[in-house]
C-alpha cells in the first residue's frame, strides 16, 4: 500500500481538488441560478451552505480518502465491510457523469475554437447552438477530443499528470476569470447587474431557492461522487486538512462569484438592463452571452479567453471524475493503470454518445420528459448524488461514529470546527438531504411543480 501515488505538496492538492470543484457548475450553472433565483440571495445562501454542510462533507470524504489511502469502494469497506455499497454509489455516480460532462466539454472546445477563428458573428445567431447539438456527428467528435485530452492527463498519474496539470490550468483560469469579469463590470450599463447580483432581493426568497443552491453547492464541491475520498488517499498525513478544505472552499467560491460577474453584469448590459435576458437558464452561456460577446468590443479575444477559462475548467473537473473511476476500476480489478485509463475513456466515449444524440436525432425518446443527456444530469446529481451524501451523514454519524472522522482529521490540524462538523453531519445535513431528494424526484415526477 506504501506505493500508492500521492501528491507532491499541499498546495499540489488544493489546486487539484479546487481543480474538480470549479467546472461547468460554477461557470455555466452558478450564474443562472443565481440569475433565477434572485442573484444577491442565492449568492448568500450558497456561501452559508458551503461554509456548513460543503465544510462537513468534504472534510469528512477527505479524511476518509487519507484514513484508508483507498479508493471510495475499498475505502467504506476498510472502515465497515457491511457498507463498501456506499462506495458503489459513489464510484457509479462518477462513471455515470463523465460521459455526458465530457459531452458539454465537447461543446466548450468548439466555441473556443470558433471564437479563436474569428468566427463569432456564427455563434451569435439564434439556431447556431441548437443546430451544432443537434448533428450527429460533429459534437461527438468534439467530445473525443475532450475525452482524449482528459485521458492524457490521467495517464500520466498523480503527480506527473493532474498536479502538473492543476498547477498550470487553475492560475491561468484565474487570471482570465479576472480580466473577463472586469471587462464585464466595465461595460456601459453593467451596474446593475453588478447591483442585481450583489444585493440580496429578500422578497424572491422561496423553497425552491434554497434547494437549488444546496444542490448547487454539492455539485460545485464535487462531494458525494468519490472524488474527493479519491483525491484525500494521495493527501499526506502531515498536510493540514482541515485548511485544505478551506482553501478548497474559498477558490470555489471565488471562482463562482467572479463568473456571477462576468456574466450577469454583461448580460444586464447587453440587454439594457431586461432582467428577462437573464433567465435563458442552461442556455445563458452557449447562446446568450456569445450573443453579448458578439455586440461588443473585442469579440474575439474577449470571447476565445472566456471559453478558454471554461474549457480549462471543465478539464480539471473532468480529469477528477475520470481519476476516480480509474483508481476503483485499478484497486478493484488489480488493474494497471495505463489500461484501466484507456478502459474507462473508451467507456465514456461510448457512454456520451446517446447523451449527444439525444439533442438530435434521438430527441424523440425521452424518458420522464427529459432526453438522455438531461436524463443522466437527473439521475446522477438529483437521486444518486444525495442519496450517496445521506448515506455517508449515517455511516459517519451512526455506524463508525464522528470520532474516526475527527481523530484523522487531527492528525494534522487542530480542527477548530469540529462541532459544527459532528451536528451537520450527524443532524442537519441529513434532514437537508432528504428534502432535496424528495422535492427533485417530485418535480420530475410531475407531482410538484417548481
Ligand atoms: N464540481 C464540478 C463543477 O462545478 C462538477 C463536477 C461534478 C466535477 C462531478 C466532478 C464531478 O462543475
């Protein structure tokens, strides 16, 4: 087990997990929900959700990873081998996500391109988008191409591969990620969508809002899919978790709120201030804003750094969820690692493709009303994700009891929130849990309208 790979520092591993946190949730889903949902107040509410449960979960599956040093299914099954099923569920969700995230990943790499080309003007017409998606072939060759990326970064391995990888990828999106957002807030018009997004508007406070950011914040943080257990069996015992997660948190945060001001403020600028430019929900960033790009000055350059940033987040998530598979697809079938990378790419390939032609030629089938590739969001993040999290709250709180968790974590911090862990994972996270879960599957059933 001494020769299981780890990273080389600390700093190597909060770039990595900050890498799978910041994705497409924080750049493409955060700011259309916080658009929906009342901008300031979903902002507020996601960072008390982060700061509680995002705390709790990822303290607790990181301590996990490094307790065991295994991947998630030998994990649960060295600390109880009633419960290795937790890890299951975890290792399925992340086999089930990577295929069609690898076919949005697609999607970005062709808008950096056509931007990098100096082809905007395309992207700005009505149909550009819905047409692309909708071929059969162009967005699954796309989708290799980002599947190939992620699979050279993973066959490199831990360090070689995803720390280098981090290291390069998550400053240069943060450097982008400023120059876009200040090029957005700089816009004539943009105040007030910088004011929209800030201040919190307490009269659009609902149940629904609050579901949505909980759900947002446990995608964002990648929790519940085995990552970060993943991730925490490379972490060294004498790396302060407690902080990592911190670190972890803040960077994911960050990133989501700069994204909330390079978008919405170009949005409101765009648009002359109509709020209802704002609810293109998921199509906010594939057909609004290449819209916006498009009226304004320095198109291309503002527009290929803007998919730039995006597609290199994307790529870290996405080397995240492919690690994670790999490394239970290695520690479960003793295979090597060069194969079972080649495996499990080939698999996601093969796996995207429905999710790609459900946009097209396959839109006829649907299943609950939703075609395939909503159909995989839906099953992953809103049935298996929470039940995965509930699931982990019990066998923490109830069967190995906080105290395995909090003496790994001890080791070396001081765990200063140790008490705000033990009553969310014990208590409140749990009933949360269970509240999104209910309301989701409601909705999708057709029994509750949200
Ligand atoms: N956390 C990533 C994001 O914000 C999404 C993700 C989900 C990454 C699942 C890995 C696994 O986009």
């Amino acid at each position: 087990m001494n020769n299981r790979s780890e990273f080389s520092s600390k700093l190597g591993f909060v770039l990595a997990a900050a890498g799978s946190a910041v994705g497409l949730g924080n750049i493409w889903r955060f700011p259309y929900l916080a658009a929906k949902y009342g901008g300031g107040l979903f902002l507020l509410m996601y960072v008390f959700f982060v700061v509680t449960f995002g705390f709790a979960i990822m303290t607790a599956e990181i301590a996990i990873g490094r307790k065991t040093q295994l991947s998630p299914i030998g994990a649960y099954t060295a600390l109880n081998k009633k419960y290795g099923f937790i890890g299951v569920i975890a290792s399925l969700v992340a086999f089930l996500i990577l295929p069609y995230y690898s076919v949005i990943g697609g999607w970005v790499i062709k808008y950096f391109v056509t931007f990098l080309t100096g082809g905007q003007a395309s992207t700005a017409q009505d149909t550009f988008f819905t047409s692309f998606i909708a071929s059969p072939i162009e967005p699954v060759l796309w989708q290799i191409l980002f599947v190939l990326a992620t699979l050279a970064v993973v066959l490199k391995g831990v360090k070689d591969g995803i720390e280098k990888a981090s290291k390069i990828l998550m400053p240069v999106l943060i450097v982008l990620s400023v120059v876009v957002a200040i090029y957005s807030i700089t816009l004539p018009g943009a105040m007030e969508g910088v004011k929209y997004f800030l201040i919190p508007d307490f009269s659009r406070f609902s149940i629904q809002s609050v579901l949505a950011a909980l759900g947002q914040m446990f995608y964002s943080l990648s929790l519940a899919m085995g990552i970060m257990i993943t991730y925490g069996s490379y972490l060294k015992k004498e790396d302060d978790l407690e902080k990592s997660v911190k670190q972890i948190e803040l960077f994911d945060s960050g990133i989501a709120i700069l994204a909330g001001f390079m978008v919405i403020p170009a949005v409101f600028a765009f648009s002359g201030g109509d709020e209802a430019a704002l609810n293109a929900g998921p199509g906010l960033m594939f057909v609004t804003l290449p819209k916006v790009f498009n009226t304004m000055g320095m198109s291309t350059l503002v527009g290929s750094a803007f998919f730039l940033l995006v597609l290199f987040a994307a790529l870290t998530s996405s080397i995240s969820l492919m690690e994670a598979v790999v490394s239970t697809v290695c520690d479960q079938f003793k295979l090597e690692r060069k194969k079972a990378s080649i495996l499990v790419a080939v698999t996601a390939v093969i796996l995207g493709i429905p999710s790609s032609l459900g946009n097209g030629i396959w839109s006829e089938f649907k299943i609950l009303n939703m075609n395939f590739l909503d159909l995989m969001d839906f099953i992953t993040n809103a049935v298996l994700m929470p039940i995965g999290a509930l699931l982990t709250c019990i066998f923490i709180g109830y069967v190995i009891k906080v105290k395995v968790i909090s003496d790994e974590v001890k080791i070396s911090s001081k765990f200063k929130r140790e008490k705000v862990f033990t009553v969310m994972i014990k208590y409140i996270a749990p009933m949360c849990i269970v509240a999104i879960l209910v309301t989701s599957v409601l909705s999708a059933l057709g029994l509750l309208t949200l």
